[in-house]
C-alpha cells in the first residue's frame, strides 16, 4: 500500500472531477436531519488524486474488516459494534463537514476499483450493503422515515383495529425471534412481501394474503434490498464505462491506481496454483490425508466410502481439488473411479462428466470457476444427505470430536478447537487444528482451504 | 401400429370406457416409444399447454405480447439422453408437431426469456449479455428419496402407499401457505411419475420474482438445517414458533405423525425407538424411557405398541415439571422431523431451472405425471395412475368409436384432463385477462397523463 502512495505523489498536480450529475445528492433532508448518503449519484467534488487512492484505502480497511467479521461468524451486535468501531479508526476526517465527502468519494472510487469483475462486484456489494446496514441501524426512527421515503418505499401503516385482529399471530413471531411482545403502542408497517424477502426468508415476520406486517425496529431490512439493488446495477454500468471509456481515458492516471487497488486487497483466489503445479492421482490418498483441511477431508472420505457426493459437496471439493492443481483429466478419472461404483460409469458420463467439465470452464458459459474460501463454505446450508460446509460450523460437537481425533489432534488442542467452534470463531477453530497437526504455528489465519493445503505443503517440505 | 389388433377388437368392447388390464394382454407394461407416439397423436393435451404457456398473449387484446410464448424454453430429452435444449414454439400447432415430430421421451419447461432462446446465439454476439431469464413460474420439487431416514417401508426412488403420506402433507403445507400467508391463487400440483411432486404457481406475481425473492420464499419453508453430520435434522428455537409452523403442526403434521406415520413407518417399535430417543437432549428422561419400554415389550391394553409409547413419550416431555421449553419443544421438533417438507431448495430458488412438464410419461414407470387437486390429494394414489400402456389399451378399445379429439375423455386420462382444464386453466385464464386489461388502462392512463401538461 505504502508504495503505491508513494507513486502517486508524482500525479500530485492534477485534480479530479467525479461522475457529473445534475443532483447533490442529500446528505441532509429537508428537514434537517443528517442521514446516511444513498450514493444514488456521485456528486460534482474535485478530489487530489492523493485523497482519491488514500480515501479508498481507508475505506476498503473499513469493508475488509466488515468481511472478515462475517467470516468469523460475528452476531449482529457484535457486528454492530464492529462496523462502528471500523468506521471511526478509518473514516475520520480532521475537517467535520469533509467526513460526509469522504464518505462519498471514497464509496464512488471503490465502485471503479470494484466493478470489473463479477466476484469483485458481488463482493464490494455484499460489503457495503453490510456497512449500510449497520450504518442505518445506529441512526433514529426520523432518519429512518426520511430514508424510506427517500427510497419511495410503499409502506402503509398498520390500523388499530387490523393490529388487534393480528394481534395473536404477531405476538407469536415476536416471542419466536425473541423481541418484546407488541402492545397498541408499537407502530408496525404493512407491506408486499417482496419488499421484504429477507424477513419472510428467516421467518421473521408475519405474512397474510402476500403482505408482510413489519415492525419498526426491523425497517432496515425494506431499505436493504433498495440499497443493494440500486448499488448492483450501478455497478454494471460503471462497468460498461469503465471498459468503453475511463480505463482507456485514465491509463496514465487512475487506471494503475484502480488496478492496483483491487489486487493487492484481495488476495490470491487460488484458481490454478503455479506454484505447487499438479498432484497425481496416485499420490492424492496421500496429501489429502497430510495436507487437507478438514472440510474437504470429510468430503474426500465421504466420497471414498459412499461413492457418492451431492451437488454441493462435489462443488466444494471439485474447485478445491483444480486449485490444488488436479488436472482435469485426473480429475474426471478421479470422480468416475468412485462414482461408476455407485451409479455405473455410464450414468456417470452422462450425468455428472458435464458438471466436472463445468467446473473447469469447458462447458456451459465457460467460466473457469474459483474455488470457495471459506467465508463462502461457512456460510453454505447443508441439508439432509449433505457432505459439505464448514465441519466447525455444521457438525454437531459429537461428531466434531471424532473427526478432530481421526485428524490426529491431540486431547488439550481438541478441547480449545471445539472452543472456538462453539463460540463461533470457526476460521480460529481450523487454524488451531492446522497448527495442531503440523506442530507450527499458522501466523495470518485460515482463510481459504487451498491456503490451508498450501501452508501446509510448504511445512512438509520444509521438513524433508 | 396395433391397428390390427385393434379392428379385430373392437367389436367385443363397445361401451366399456376402462377396460380391465387383464383383458388385453398383447400391450406389455414396459415403457415403449412406439406407443409414446401414439400417446403424443392421440391424448396428450398439446392444446391445454400451449394455452397455459400462453397467459392470455394468445387473445386479440391490443395489450398482449405476441412474442411472450415464442421466448419460453422448452427442452426435449431424446432416446438414448440426447439432449435438445432451447427449442421455442411461436404457435400452438408447432408446439404441436414439434413435439409429435421429436417425439420426445421427456418435454421439460424452462424460463421465458428476453429474446427468442432458439436465437440466443445470434444475440450473443451482440455483446451485451441481453439473453437473460425474465419470468418462470415459482417452482417447487419434491422427492421421496429425500426422506430416507424418515421412513422403512421403502428407500430411494421406490414409494408405497406407507410412505405416500409424506407426499400429502407437503401438498397440504406448501399449498395452504401459498394460498395464505403469500396470497397465490393459480397452483398446479402434478405427480412426477415415480417418486414426488412438483408444484408450479403461475400468478403474475409469482412468474416475476427475482432469484433473492424465490429464495426468501425457498427459505421461510425450510426447517432442516445442518448436514448429515448434526443429529437432530430439525431444531426449533425460540420461546414461540413461527404462525406458519404453528398452523402447519396443528392443522397437518401432528394428526398425520399420530394417526398415519407412527403406526404405519412403527416409528416406536423395539429396532427404531432408539433413534427418537436420541432426538431428547435429557438423559434421565430417555433412560426412563428406555426403561420402560425394554421391560414392556407387548402393550397390555391391546393398543398399538407405537401408540402407547408416543403417549407414554408425550406425558413425560410436556409434563409440567419440564421447564426448558428445549425439552418440550423435543416432542414438536420429532414431529417436525419425520413429517416435515423437505424441498430440493435450487430448483426453487433459481429462474433457469428446468422441470418437467405434466402429463408427461416418466420413461422408467411409464405412469403418466397427472395434476394432483390439493383439496383432495389424500385420496391420491400413485400406484393408480394410468400408465403408457394402460391408455394405449384403452385407446384401443374406444379409438374407433370416437371421433378424434374426443378420444382422451373415455379413457382414465379423462378426468385428470377435466380437472386440469376446469379447476386450473380456467380460473387461471381469467385472471390473466384481468391483468392484461388492468395493464392495458394503466398504460393507457399513463399516456393521457403525460400529454397533460
């Protein structure tokens, strides 16, 4: 990072003008109430470009903590807290009345950075819908109105003598998320359950007849789904201007700064590892028993014994196989040796070659696909028949002994593992059993299963 | 192809619309693409599906979009699995010979899409990804095989009138909450010819979610959370249930689970009760139990075993001296977990899934994938729904008597056909004129509106 400020110090001369737009966009309603910008355009500012990268990097702290938060498993006060926290440390400026556009510039310049690809985008989306989220939930009731109407949101007030008639079942779905029993008093809004999919998705509200009966306390989830989906088709169409114009217009100025933004933040996405090139088949009983974290060692075993994974398990352990550098020959060996077991080698090319083929980007709209990290495996939902997901997450204690101990990890280490996973700081429980296991220490975390796979090849080596 | 067989008969049957299977016998039960041709000539309901699919876009009124059936994907599967996907049809009668031409051993439907799929390629090159899922109906499927550790009587794709029952009651819970709680009216329930059920709701509002909302709606169904690995399948949190699992215990699981399941799966018999046991996180309570139970293997009252313990279970849990609701809540929660619908989640969640269409015939069973009305799905029998050789005889025998359209309502197809035009397209056709008139003056309005300046 410290680099690439240094770099951008010799564009020190030039000044940028954002996107024009005819509206300021309203940081303070009418009224006076300062709220949360919507960010619906970006506004006429002109920004240093030493402010344009360093607001951003600033910014980008804030949403990498964010997701490294939902990684963990954070609940939502802790979460609350975090994002607050996240907020102060990096967003502050010395000058009150420029905290807003920082705010703003740096929201508009990640969305240049992030808007380039489709994982790019669904991440910066995911992380600033949170940060909105969060943001909305520390502000009062009069913002809040002031936001849905800024949103046009079709939200009716529920009458007193409907709210009796309902009052029952709503007293139930209170009680149910563990809210405080609504009385004559508590305001509650009637809207078309599409609005708010998220709460009728948790069960977390009453629905009768398509309309959905929202208290106030969770209004956050009717602006959510504005926020994001304005957010997600702004970033398509920065997108297409990035492409058409600015990456071509900027390729002396901005063009190295975004680029350089994105990468050096994500981190490998581990689809083909160089490094390590290609393992063997012969050789894969082996590493998977050394080197395999444990979710994908429960799917390899799991496949072994039953000759049989369900759609998520052979995703979650497919990508995970390409990216520790299984080619796709071997890789098609490999399932069909177990599969054809099970189902016969001819429904095996039949039904499930095409998805293997998928997977490496040789079928359907050729995508070659990333394996998951483990945000994304945490945050999976295994039904019944399922392999897949996190083992500290989904298995239940019992169960999570066991594989530990058929893992090889010793008594006291179990013990501070299952820990970690009742507490919910899964990627914590899988870093103490990679430290069990190799008997090193695991400094940066897990973050990824091919991370896994990779430090501890690089241990084993070592020790040969 | 059998017209010799058939001519000599047809004399010996005049008015005996369903004959008895016995009284042919040069048909033989397997599934046969010769007879899947006469199938797609002579019954199947070409016209019915295409008005469906239509939604009213095939009318006169100036607000209809003639484009809107040609954008829907149909996807033939062939003998030997040759897939042929993307086919679109801009008419009935090339739905018609499309399908009598392909002959196809599977038709499934896909999305409408924003352009013509069949010319999807020619638009590809434009650049932009216009090719995209615009409307499909919300989709559920539902199979038996996923309840194999709900039941003992069979597993995998097999089902018998035992396990049937779990069928019904997702019928029942899915249906009543749909119409409900979300507030669909035009829902399809059709057999899928061996071992579950698929649903389609065709409301407007329905065929217009976007993928997060099938998925909120996905979601408020499921109860199974984790996976294999966690051993109770169900958990059930917080002071209070939700009012739709509230209704949906009261209303179906309870009674099916005591009056049908218990008895017929023996879910408390002396090989299974452990495993419900093992469901009840208190120690003291299971060892009683167990106890109980071991030392009185025959129930003296002359009551079914199953019964007694389900009683016996019951008073113990729910007993006033049980204070943590996580005790009582076991008894629901096993309730929950040997009852409850279970859906194949993707399928509901995503627009571009394909499902089978109805009246299709299952190529292993040969059975044909009739509607199923959820006001009566108890009396729903799978292992009584006809069969590609059962029409075929039953052709035979009215074919010649009866003029050519009419030949699907003296055979046992015939009431599957009456229930799916009077109780499901026609009402369904009805509120599609209503939308399209509705939209028609609404954009009508909006165009007076804006002269209006």
């Amino acid at each position: 990072m410290c680099k690439q400020l240094n770099i951008t110090k010799t564009f020190r001369v030039s000044k940028i003008t954002l996107v024009r737009s005819q509206k300021k966009p309203s940081s303070a309603s009418a009224d006076g109430v300062s709220t949360i910008p919507l960010y619906r355009s970006a506004p006429t500012l002109e920004v240093r470009l030493e402010d344009f990268e360093r607001f951003a990097v600033d910014r980008l702290l804030v949403l990498r903590g964010i997701s490294d938060g939902l990684a963990r498993g954070k609940k939502p006060d802790e979460m609350e807290k975090l994002v607050s926290d996240l907020w102060k440390a990096n967003m502050r400026h010395p000058n009150t009345s420029e905290i807003i556009d920082k705010d703003i510039i740096s929201h508009f310049v990640l969305r240049l950075v992030y808007c380039r690809t489709e994982e790019l985008r669904k991440w910066f989306l995911s992380m600033e819908s949170t940060l909105f989220r969060y943001r909305f939930r520390l502000e009062t009731s009069d913002v809040h109105r002031a936001l849905m109407t800024e949103l046009g949101i079709p939200y009716k007030s529920v009458t007193n003598a409907e709210f009796e008639g309902l009052k029952e079942k709503l007293s139930q779905v209170a009680r149910s998320i563990g809210q405080q029993l609504p009385t004559s008093d508590t305001v509650y809004y009637k809207v078309p359950w599409e609005e708010v999919s998220e709460l009728v998705g948790s069960r977390r509200v009453f629905i009768k007849k398509g309309y959905a009966y929202v208290a106030l306390n969770q209004v956050v989830s009717f602006v959510i789904p504005h926020f994001r989906s304005h957010l997600s088709k702004a970033l398509v169409l920065t997108n297409r201007k990035w492409t058409s114009m600015i990456r071509e217009q900027e390729k002396d100025r901005l063009t190295p700064i975004v680029e350089a933004l994105s990468t050096s933040y994500l981190g490998p996405d581990y689809t083909q590892d160089k490094e390590f090139g290609e393992i063997s088949l012969k050789d894969i009983d082996q590493v998977a028993r050394s080197s395999f974290p444990l979710c994908m060692r429960h799917l390899f075993d799991s496949l072994r014994e039953d000759h049989h994974l369900k759609h998520g398990g052979r995703m979650q352990l497919g990508l995970f196989l390409k990216g520790v550098g299984l080619k796709l020959d071997d890789a098609l060996a490999f399932w069909k040796a177990e599969f054809s077991q099970k189902v016969g080698a001819e429904r095996f090319d039949k039904e499930y070659a095409y998805g293997i083929r998928h997977n490496f980007g040789k079928e359907g709209k050729r995508t070659d696909y990333t394996p998951f990290s483990c945000q994304k495996i945490i945050l999976s939902t295994p039904g019944v028949g399922d392999h897949h997901g996190c083992p500290y997450r989904h298995f239940s204690e019992e169960n999570l002994r066991a594989a530990l101990g058929k893992m090889g990890v010793g008594s006291r280490e179990l013990e501070q593992v299952v820990e970690k996973a009742k507490g919910r700081h899964y990627q914590l429980a899988c870093t103490l059993t990679f430290e069990a296991i190799h008997g090193a220490s695991c400094d940066s975390g897990i973050n990824h299963p091919n991370q896994y796979f990779k430090a501890s090849q690089n241990i084993l080596k070592e020790k040969k | 192809m059998t017209k010799e067989a058939q001519n000599e008969r047809d004399d010996m049957l005049v008015d005996d619309p369903e004959p008895q299977d016995e009284q042919i016998d040069d048909i033989p039960d397997e599934f046969n693409p010769n007879y899947l041709k006469v199938y797609y000539g002579r019954l199947f309901p070409h016209a019915d599906m295409f008005k469906w699919l239509s939604y009213g876009n095939d009318g006169k009124h100036p607000a209809c979009d003639q484009s809107y059936i040609g954008r829907r994907e149909f996807s033939f599967t062939l003998d030997n699995d040759i897939y042929l996907r993307f086919q679109s049809f801009n008419c009935a009668s090339e739905l018609e010979n499309g399908i009598k031409d392909k002959c196809p051993f599977k038709i499934d439907i896909g999305p409408v899409y924003s352009v013509d799929p069949s010319k999807r390629l020619a638009y590809a090159q434009s650049g932009d990804n216009i090719f995209t899922p615009v409307e499909r109906e919300l989709v559920f499927d539902i199979d038996i095989s996923d309840y194999d550790d709900a039941r003992y009587c069979c597993s995998g794709a097999d089902v018998c009138l035992d396990c049937w029952p779990l069928m019904t009651i997702a019928i029942k819970v899915i249906d009543t909450s749909l119409r409900d709680d979300f507030g669909f009216n035009n829902i399809l329930w059709v057999y899928s010819g061996r071992r579950g059920v698929h649903c389609w709701v065709c409301d407007g509002k329905a065929r217009r979610l976007n993928n997060e909302q099938r998925g909120a709606i996905a979601d408020y169904f499921r109860v199974y959370k984790g996976n294999t690995n966690s051993k109770s399948k169900v958990s059930l949190v917080g002071s209070a249930l939700h009012p739709f699992l509230v209704r949906s215990y009261s209303d179906v699981l309870r009674d099916f689970f005591e009056k049908k399941l218990l008895c017929s799966q023996q879910l408390l018999s002396d090989e299974r009760y452990e495993k419900i046991l093992e469901m009840i996180p208190d120690e003291s309570i299971t060892s009683e139990l167990r106890g109980k139970w071991q030392d009185n293997r025959r129930s003296s009252s002359g009551k079914d075993v199953n019964v007694v313990r389900w009683e016996q279970l019951k008073q113990l849990l729910q007993s006033g001296k049980q204070k943590a609701t996580g005790i009582r809540r076991c008894v629901e929660e096993i309730v929950f977990s040997f009852t409850y619908p279970r859906l194949d989640m993707e399928v509901s969640k995503h627009m571009n899934h394909l499902l089978k269409a109805p009246f299709c015939i299952h190529p292993k069973t040969g059975r044909v994938c009739v509607p199923i009305d959820p006001d009566v799905c108890d009396e729903f029998d799978p292992t009584n729904v006809p069969t590609l050789s059962k029409l075929l005889r039953e052709i035979n025998t009215v074919g010649l008597q009866v003029e050519g359209d009419k030949v699907w309502e003296r055979t046992s197809m015939g009431k599957s056909i009456r229930y799916f035009r009077g109780s499901f397209l026609q009402p369904l056709m009805k509120s599609c004129k209503e939308e399209i008139e509705e939209s028609y003056s609404a954009k009508v309005q909006q165009s007076k509106n804006s002269l209006t300046w």
